[in-house]
C-alpha cells in the first residue's frame, strides 16, 4: 500500500557472535605478501592475520589473531597508529592507561616524552613533529584490530588527563575500510579482491551501505560516460565473484546472512553491512558527537575525534581512486574534505580544553598541507596568540595575506579579517574561559549567559539538583520540570546543574526545542543522539533521526506499533548507556517540541527512575499555548515522581545588585530603581535594561500593566530602533533564518555587500544582540530567543514572506545546511512570493523524510499543507499532477495511521484514481492506480476492484510496449483477487499466474513505476488460489519461494509473503509451520509498524496455540482468549479481505476447546463475511465445522 521502512540490521554483539569462515588459501597469502612489500616501503605498521610488521624490517610479532604485539622505535607511530599524525599522542596515553588498565599489567615504564614548548610542553608529546630516538621502546600491547584505535604506544604513566566516556569495547569490529585502502574483513582478515574492478565496485556501494545503488550508477562509476557494450554482464560478473569473497561458504548460512553481503535490490545492488561496521558511517558519527560536544566539554570532543581519526589510515579510497572515472573519484575527495575537516575540529577542541601548545602543533601540520585554507589559518592564529606569541599571529596573518594576493589576487575573508582586529586589540574574548557554559561559542566569539555569580537567589533548587545528581551516582534517577517566565534564567541555571555534574564525573547531553521555520522530528533528541554515538546499534536512534539505511520514502510505519517499539528501544538505550556511566539529559523549551519528541520523552521517562539517569526539562510558563501533546505528557508524568522547580523573579537586593554590575557608566540611584521595579526581578530584562541605560540619555518609559515578557519586548525594539539599516537588515534576516544563521546565507539573502556585512555584523555584535562564531562553520547565535522574537514580530507579513521566500531559495541551492523540513517550512511561508509550485517538492520531501522517522502524524500535516498548496495552483494538468502525487501519498498515510476502513483516506485515495485515470501515463499515475487497488483489495471491495481492474485491462489493449504491459499487470492482479475472493480459484490461477509472467518480464523497473514491487501480493495470493485448486503441493512450494524472495525486502514486503504462507499453514492444519511464521510476522510487523501484520501474527499464533495438540489446557485457555482480542483488533484494522479466514480459525479453536455456541457465531459471522463466495479450501473447511457442531436447541 505504501513505501516501508526496511528492518533494521542485528546488532553488533549479534554479528559478532556469528561465524565465519576464514579466508583461506592463495588468496590469504596473497594479501599478506601484498601488504607485507607495502609495509616495507613506507614502514607502516600493517595487521594481517594477528601480525605486525613495524618499520619494514621484516622483524615480526605474534600475538593471537586480530591483535597487534608493538615493539620497535616511535617511527611506528607514524603510519596506521595515528593516522599519519592526526591523531594527538594524549590520545596514544589514554589508549595506553586503557589498554593497560583493562589487562591488570602495570603502568608503562618508558616514555616517548620530551620537553617541546613552554607551558604544556612537558605534559604533552606529539610524535608527528618529533624524529625518532635509538632506544626509545614501545610497550607490548593487545588492541582488536578493526576498531577505532588500530594501536596504542606508550607515554608517561604520570600525566593524566580526564578520560571523557568512551565504549570502544561495546563497538562492532569494522568490516568496512574505506578511509584508506578499501578492505572488506570477513572472519576477522582483509580479503582478497579479484581485480581491482571489483575492489572499485565493492566501494561505490560501500560508500552508501543499505541503500540500492543504481545498476546506471554503478556503470558511471566504473567506466564513466562510455561504457563498453559488455558492461552490464561484466557488472553481473563482478558481484558474483564479490559475493564468494564476502561469504567463502554460502552453504554453512542457513537463514543468517554473513555480516557483508551484496544482495539485488531493484534497480541496482545494496551492500548489507551494519552501518557502524562501515569506517566512514562510524568516522561520521563520531565526527557529529564530536561537533554537538565543542561547547559543552571539550574533552568529550577531544576523546571522540581521537576515536574517528584513528580510522584514518591513508587517503580514503587510496588504492582504487585511480580505477574510478572524475565523477566517481569525487567521493573520494569528499571523504578526504570530512577527514580534513575533523583535524581542523581536533585542533578546536584542543584550544577549547586549554592545550593550546598542542593545538598550535597540529595546526601547524594542517597548515604546512593545506596553506591556503582559512579555517586552518583561524586555528592557526589562535592558538599562537593563546601561547602567547601575539606578534607571532599577526606576522603570520601578514603573511597569509600576501601569499593569497601574490597567488589567487584576493584578500583574506571577512570572518579572518575580524579575527585579525580582534587579535590587534588584545580582545579578552580570545582568552579561554575559566569556566565555560553549557552552549560556550566558539573561541572566536565572545562567551554569553549569566556566569555563576547570576545565579544568586537560587541556592535552594540548585541542592535539591545536587541532591537528585548523587542519586544517579548511588543508581537511581529523577526527572525534572524547570518553569519560569522568558528570560527568567532556565538556561543559566541548567547550565550550573550540567557543570556540577561533570564535576561528579556524570555524562551529559543536551537537547532543545525547534524554533527556526519547519518543525523536525526528533529535534529535541537528535543532539542528545548525537552526543551518545555509542548507544547499542538495536536501539533505532538512526531511524528516528532520519539516517536509517534502511529507510525508504513513503509511510508504512504506524504509531501504535512501530515507534513505540522505537521509543521503547531507544529508552532502553539510554538507561543501559546510563548504568555504564551515570547520565544527565537535559532537554530546553518544551513548548516548542514536536509530538514526536514529547513521546520519547515519554518512554524514556518511565525507565529513568530505574537507572542513574537524570531527566531535565524545562517549560516556558507563562508562554505560548501549550499543545494538547504536552498537556497529556505532564498531567501522566505528574502521576509519577516528577519533581518541579518554580524559578521566579530575584529579589529587590539581588536585581539592584546585577543591574548596578552589568552597568558600563555611573547611573544615579533614582534612574537604577525604577529599572529594577520595571524588571519584577527578571535577570534578561535587567541585562537589556542596563544596555538601554548605558546607550540612552535618559530612561524609556516604563510598560504599565504589562507582563514582564512584554515589556522585555519592548525595551528590545528600543534598543533595536538607532541600529544602522544594515545592522537591521542582517538581524532580520537571521530572525527569520532562525536561532543560529549561517553567515553565507545572510549575505547572500541580506543582499549585503562583503563590506556592510563586516559594519552590520560588527554593530550587531558589540551590541550584545548576537555571538559571532567562526567555527565549524561562520555563523551567528542570538543571545536569548528572545532578541529573535522581537525582531521576527516586528516584521510586517509581506516583509516576513518575501524574506522566508528568500531563504528557501537559498537553501534551495544546496550551498548550505539545512533539514528538509527548514526547507519546506520558509518556503511554505513564502509561497506567495515563490508561488506554490515552489514549496510542494521540499513538502514531499519533508513528508518522506517524516515517513522514515515513523513520524506519520507530521507527514500527514505536512501532506495537508502540500494539499492547500495545490488548490492555489491554476486548473490544468500541472494542478492535476500534483494533485495526484499529494492525494495518493495523504491516502496511505491515513490509511497506515488511522486504519484501513478510514473513510478520508478512501476519498484521498479515489480523488487520486480519479486524477490518475485522466492523466498521462508515469510513475505518480501508476503508483496512485496500485496503492488505489491495493486498498480496496484489503477493505472487500471487490465490485470497485473488478470495475477499475477491467478499465485498466481496456489501456493495456490500447498502449503498447511496457507501459501497456503495466496497466495488464496491474488488471491481472485485481482481477485475480476478486476471483479468488469469490472463490472461483481456477479462474484467479489464470489471472494470477498471467500477472507473475508481468511481473518478472518487467523486472526491476517495477519497483520504481509503483513505488513498491507487486510481486510479493501476486505470489502471496496465487499461492492461496493454487490450495483453492487443489494443487496443495505447488501451493506450498510456491509460498516457500516467495518467502525467500520477500525475505530480502523491506519488513513489510517479507511481512505480506509471511502473512499469505502462514495463512497457507493453517489452511493444511500445520500449528507448528503456523507458530514459527506467526513468530517471525510478529516481528516484521513490529518493524514494519503494520498493524495489519501484527494482528495477524496474534491470531496465527494463538490459534496454534489453541489447537495444537500437547498444549497444556491452561496455556490453550489463554490462547483463546489472545485470539478473540486478535480477532477483535483485526475487525479494528478495517481489513476484510482475509476476514472470512480469520473468522473461522476463531470458530475452530473455540469448538476445540468445548464453547460451542461462541464457535457457531463465529461460524456465523465467517459465513456472512464470505459472501458471495470463498475459495474452496476455505469453504470446504467451513462446512466440515458446521457438521461437527451440535445441532441447535
């Protein structure tokens, strides 16, 4: 019916425990003489079979297999251990502390340490810019091989450092290297590839593992735009010989595939392999928890791109960059951009934990390699003016300023150029913070928020915090609901709660409500995500932040099942990652989650009062209101142990004390009172009354009878009035763009040239309205949502649209970051200036993306929107194509959400026939007509199924070639469903056994003009019809051959063929074929999220359970009473079309366990829904009820 999210992959410790066959002849000498001669060229460390050879001298040490044995002089360090030199030797230290600590050996006695520069010169060594020393030793270690940390060296066992939390140990090996040399590991050892062809393939689809690569795609990739004529059958060859290297032993797998396989997956190929045991997906995960922990602890930062870098073990792609055409070869340069731009974030979070000296090292390395980039050149100078050497950093940007002149003719960047005068004013910003906050800028900004001496007054919710903190040390956890008023100090107090506990060694991630145009779901929790990349790979954090490998595009996942299995895992997760290390979360502005956070925060709610897990909220209030969602989630979470905190105004004394400090000139007192009395104790309305005071002669008038949050409105747009129109401009802008705005997309939608961006940004700085942060990524961060607010209100409607109209476009282009669903919401706001036509595509997107995330109540929105959207486009085909597209979507997503009997998603679904019927043939025409079928098929009408099934019949007569073949399909299937419904089962063999041929002279192609193949319904139903026939034999073998094909699909694909086979079981009265299907229907349909499955699993399951003979009486009691609640869960669907069977399964159990007028109303009702007919296998079985009943009376 719909587009379905595929299954996710067995877990880590799952593929770990499986076996695998080692590689073995010719081929395994082969790789270890290959590797052995590059390890004597370059004297790298290479890991063949449990081997190490160190500076190519052919000296070798064994240790078991898939462990390293290090001995020889720190030039080792150079090659595969560190990455050649990206990675820090305080990470070699932590590597070596952990290694040693985990073995019970004692701490290293040797030291590759030597005193290098001022002040942290002799803590730190950084290998790289070092040469070797005769004599210096390497402790023998044992490192699994495949992880992040290839090998580990020893350092001095004195200096420590806060090892921030790390779960190598829980990680699955890597069986996917791409960042360097491709290799495929199989059984713990790189394998040989046949040709280098072959090696090139296996990467284009290892760089997107889980999803279909195109077979057109692939040839691109191999041969470019001129592929031999041969191609295709070469393509086919190169897999096949793939595939015996991935599995050497296919006949030993059973039902469980290798780890890597490469499996056809129409139109092309997909290489199934975990996403976490795939290099670059790790490296990227790590990167992103990384970037989430800049500003909240760099140390954590530190620590995880130490664990990403230590991937890196060449040029990715190195070896097979050469066999592949420019356009392919593009990949590789991308993964080597990302490696590139993970060093340059290594050396920011270095500067951010206050190791400047070893910054300015590596910064130095990336500078020598790259001298014209301008990120490197920031980190650069910062970290030689934080050493000290200012004079140093402004010769070195002189310098760089004429190499750039000399070589290219232009001059450094805007964003360079501030830095630059900061540097020359000796700004105290680019100092380190003593203590940085919670969300602390970037060096290049200045820091904002209260600082512990704001949080006066605040002393007694603070030790209740600390309190609840030393819970989760002794185990237990809480959950917390901080409210208060805007510009209250939620934040700063948060933040003080998260300093406390780092200080208590408590991990911490950090969460917050979407402002910006668009609402995405999970933007709550995909930060937290983030920052935990090592939550347990079975949890679904991946599908609810939308990078799911396995997801595909339209709805199929339902709320009651699907994502509350998700959220169930996910919770589960979070407490296991908590009774690791105790964990606080904390989660801003709840009035601005989407639903589908709120329900995690739900389920994760529930099982933090069981583990070390602290849970902090934080509400406006008063503020906007509330949504029902909320309301629901705090009356449940208020039934339990929630704990609140009230943050009110500050006392009169403490309000005159934070004015009278923040005050830049003398104020006499009369002037500070009346300041104070207008706050009402509000500590951002104190701030931006002190910056008014400062810039203006004399007071504003005050607000009378207003609220506080209007009158801090108010004072903003007093302050906001004398800024330059090109301050105001950029701040508008970014108020529409959002929190945080890219500086790139300012300029380019300000229409603000480079030099009245620098003025405007200025100003807007040194006012205090927003940060300015270099890194990652130029951009600027307003101080408090509040600034946003203000400005965003204080446009006009039409001004407001034309900017959000802006900003899409821009986005748009794909220069810049942003989520399908910031897309699509600025250019909904602005689809009177861009016009509707605009705005539907990124809607569909949005929707799609939505689909994956199993958020179908904001996909429907998001379809309904789309809906409005198409009604304001001119009549003509236009209007009706996307009209087409929109109502078929909206159909299945209402028909998955709310169930198959809805009577809206019938009208969308048959305004979409009716649009499709009239429109040229294509894709959204077909998959419209196939979803309509499919719909009335599942619901019992028949009528309409036969009267559209004989339209379509009359196109394929009159259409040749492929697209008339598809409309045939299309009406031998519908037509074959009504037969057999009917029960006139050799006529729908006829039909069914037609649209088979269809279905595999079509092949691939299928796939795409649906938007899900048919194969599995016509298999599935000719296998019912077959039985009808009496010809049980090919039935069965027919079911089986289905379930194999299906098995290799989506969840509800393999779940339709499970379905169809197991109904087939207990048609031949087999309970124990029955149990087994009915066990692995229950878990399709709990990935899949189908209710339909589900509820069919239950029934198949108890029925067997009922009826099985040695069941103990009172398990098949129960079993009874679960499958009349399945019966009745089933009649909820609104599915009728295998009602009749289901209905007579009920009859059975119930007379064969002694209730014979609960089975004669079944019996009943079985008859009644049967009508006009059943196939005979069915009806024959009725009737054989009937006659075993006791007569009536």
């Amino acid at each position: 019916m719909a587009d379905q999210v595929h299954g996710q992959h067995p877990g880590p410790r799952a593929q770990q425990g499986r076996h695998h066959p080692p590689v073995e002849g010719r081929a395994a000498e082969t790789v270890d003489a290959h590797q052995h001669r590059a390890a004597r060229r370059t004297g790298e460390v290479q890991v063949v079979h449990g081997t190490a050879d160190v500076d190519g001298g052919g000296r070798r040490g064994r240790g078991p297999a898939g462990h390293l044995a290090l001995s020889g002089s720190s030039r080792a360090l150079r090659g595969d251990l560190l990455g050649h030199g990206r990675s820090s030797s305080r990470a070699v230290h932590r590597r070596t502390a952990a290694a040693a600590a985990a073995s019970g050996d004692a701490a290293p006695r040797r030291s590759l340490r030597r005193p290098a520069c001022r002040t942290l010169a002799d803590r730190i060594h950084h290998p790289a810019r070092e040469p070797p020393r005769p004599g210096v030793g390497v402790q023998h270690c044992r490192v699994p091989v495949g992880g992040p940390t290839d090998g580990v060296a020893s350092v001095d066992a004195g200096h420590h450092r806060r090892a921030a939390p790390s779960a190598v140990a829980d990680e699955a090996p890597v069986l996917v290297r791409l960042l360097g040399p491709v290799q495929a590991v199989v059984a713990g050892r790189p394998v040989a590839f046949p040709s280098p062809k072959a090696r090139a393939l296996f990467a284009l689809l290892a760089l997107e593992p889980g999803r279909t690569v195109p077979v057109g795609r692939l040839l691109e990739g191999l041969w470019g735009d001129d592929p031999p004529e041969t191609a295709t059958a070469t393509l086919q060859a190169y897999v096949s010989r793939l595939r015996r290297v991935l599995d050497p032993d296919p006949g030993q797998q059973g039902r469980h595939p290798p780890p890597s396989r490469i499996r056809r997956a129409p139109p092309g190929y997909v290489l199934e392999v975990p996403a976490e045991a795939v290099d670059t997906q790790r490296f990227r995960r790590l990167s992103a928890a990384a970037e989430e922990q800049l500003d909240r602890d760099p140390l954590v930062a530190v620590e995880l791109l130490d664990r990403a870098l230590g991937l890196v073990r060449g040029e990715p792609l190195g070896d097979v960059v050469d066999q592949l055409p420019a356009t392919a070869a593009a990949a590789a340069h991308r993964l080597a951009e990302e490696v590139l731009a993970a060093r340059e974030s290594h050396v920011d979070a270095l500067l951010r934990a206050d190791e400047a000296e070893t910054a300015l090292r590596e910064a130095a390395d990336l500078l020598a390699e790259h001298p014209l980039r301008e990120r490197t050149q920031a980190l650069h100078l910062l970290a030689l003016y934080r050493c000290g050497r200012q004079a140093d950093a402004l010769t070195a940007f002189e310098r760089f300023r004429r190499r750039l002149r000399e070589e290219l003719g232009v001059d450094p960047g805007p964003q360079l150029r501030r830095l630059h005068t900061r540097l020359l004013r000796q700004d105290a910003d680019l100092e380190l913070p003593s203590t940085p906050p919670a969300s602390t800028p970037t060096p290049t900004g200045p820091a904002t928020g209260r600082g512990p001496g704001d949080l006066t007054g605040r002393e007694a919710p603070l030790g209740r915090l600390e309190s609840a903190l030393a819970g989760a040390r002794a185990g237990g956890g809480s959950v917390w609901l901080v409210t208060g008023e805007a510009g209250i100090g939620r934040t700063a107090f948060c933040r003080e709660v998260v300093r406390r506990a780092r200080r208590r060694g408590l991990v911490t991630a950090w969460g917050r409500g979407q402002t910006s145009a668009g609402t995405t779901p999970y933007w709550l929790w995909l930060p937290v995500l983030r920052a935990l990349p090592d939550l347990p790979g079975r949890s679904g954090a991946d599908v609810l932040a939308g990078t799911s490998p396995g997801a595909t595009s339209v709805p199929a996942a339902s709320l009651p099942a699907s994502r509350s299995h998700l959220h169930e895992g996910v919770a589960a997760a979070l407490a296991e990652r908590a009774h690791r290390q105790p964990l606080l979360v904390v989660l801003e502005d709840l009035q601005w989650a989407d639903t589908a956070s709120l329900e995690l925060l739900g389920a994760v709610a529930e099982t933090a009062l069981d583990a070390p897990l602290v849970l902090l909220c934080t509400l406006r209030s008063p503020g906007p209101p509330a949504p029902p969602e909320l309301t629901r989630l705090l009356a449940r979470l208020a039934g339990t142990a929630l704990q609140q905190v009230r943050l009110g105004g500050l006392p009169p004394q403490e309000a005159r004390r934070l004015l009278t400090r923040r005050l830049q000139h003398p104020v006499d007192s009369a002037r500070v009172e009346a300041a104070v009395a207008r706050a009402d104790g509000n500590p951002f309305f104190l701030v931006e009354l002190a910056r008014l005071l400062d810039e203006r002669p004399a007071p504003a008038d005050p607000v009378a009878g207003a609220d506080v949050p209007a009158t801090v409105l108010a004072v903003l747009h007093e302050r906001l009035a004398p800024l330059a129109p090109g301050t105001r401009r950029l701040l508008e802008v970014a108020a529409v763009v959002g929190r945080e705005a890219q500086l790139g997309l300012l300029e380019r939608v300000g229409g603000l040239s480079p030099a009245d961006l620098d003025a405007a940004l200025g100003e807007a700085v040194e006012t205090g309205f927003v940060t300015e942060q270099l890194l990652p990524t130029p951009r600027i961060t307003f101080v408090h949502t509040l600034v946003r607010e203000a400005l965003y209100e204080g446009l006009r409607p039409v001004v407001r649209a034309r900017l959000h109209a802006g900003v899409g476009t821009e986005l748009a282009s794909g220069r810049h970051d942003a989520t399908a669903d910031e897309l699509a919401g600025h250019l909904l706001l602005g689809a009177e200036v861009v016009g509707p036509a605009a705005a539907l595509p990124a809607l569909l997107r949005a929707s799609r993306r939505a689909a994956e995330q199993t958020a179908l109540e904001h996909a429907e929105r998001l379809l309904r929107q789309a809906l409005v959207l198409t009604s304001r486009l001119p009549a003509g085909p236009e209007r009706d194509g996307w009209e087409l597209a929109v109502q078929s979507r909206l159909g299945s997503t209402v028909a998955v959400r709310s169930g198959w009997g809805s009577a809206e998603a019938n009208r969308a679904l048959q305004r979409a026939q009716h649009l499709a019927l009239r429109s040229e043939p294509d894709v959204e025409m077909f998959a419209a007509v196939y979803h309509r079928l499919s719909w009335l098929t599942v619901v019992g009408g028949l009528d309409d199924v036969r009267t559209l099934g004989d339209v379509l019949l009359e196109r394929s007569t009159a259409t040749p070639g492929p697209t008339g073949r598809r409309f045939e399909l299309l009406a031998r299937m519908s037509r074959g469903a009504v037969r057999w419904s009917r029960g006139d089962d050799e006529g729908a063999v006829t039909e069914l056994v037609r649209a088979r041929q269809l279905a595999e002279d079509l092949g691939p192609d299928l796939l795409e003009a649906f938007r899900e193949h048919p194969r599995t319904p016509v298999l599935g139903l000719l296998s019912q019809a077959l039985a009808g026939a009496g010809r049980g034999r090919e039935a069965w073998a027919l079911s089986r051959r289905s379930l194999v094909l299906a098995r290799q699909s989506s969840p509800a694909e393999a779940g339709g063929a499970v379905m169809f086979a197991g109904l087939l079981a207990a048609a031949r009265q087999d309970t124990s074929a029955a149990t087994a299907l009915a066990d692995e229907l229950a878990e399709l349909g709990r990935a899949s999220g189908l209710d339909l499955h589900a509820c069919s699993a239950d029934v198949l399951g108890c029925w067997a359970a009922a009826t099985g003979r040695g069941t103990p009486s009172g398990q098949a009691e129960a079993a009874l009473v679960g499958l009349r609640g399945a019966v009745e869960r089933y009649r909820a669907t609104g599915a009728r079309m295998l009602l009749p069977m289901v209905l007579v399964l009920l009859a059975e159990a119930e007379l064969h366990r002694g209730q014979d007028e609960r089975s004669r109303a079944a019996l009943t009702a079985a008859r009644a829904a049967g009508e006009p007919g059943l196939s005979r296998i069915w009806s024959q079985r009725l009737e054989r009820l009937g006659h075993r009943l006791p007569p009536v009376g």
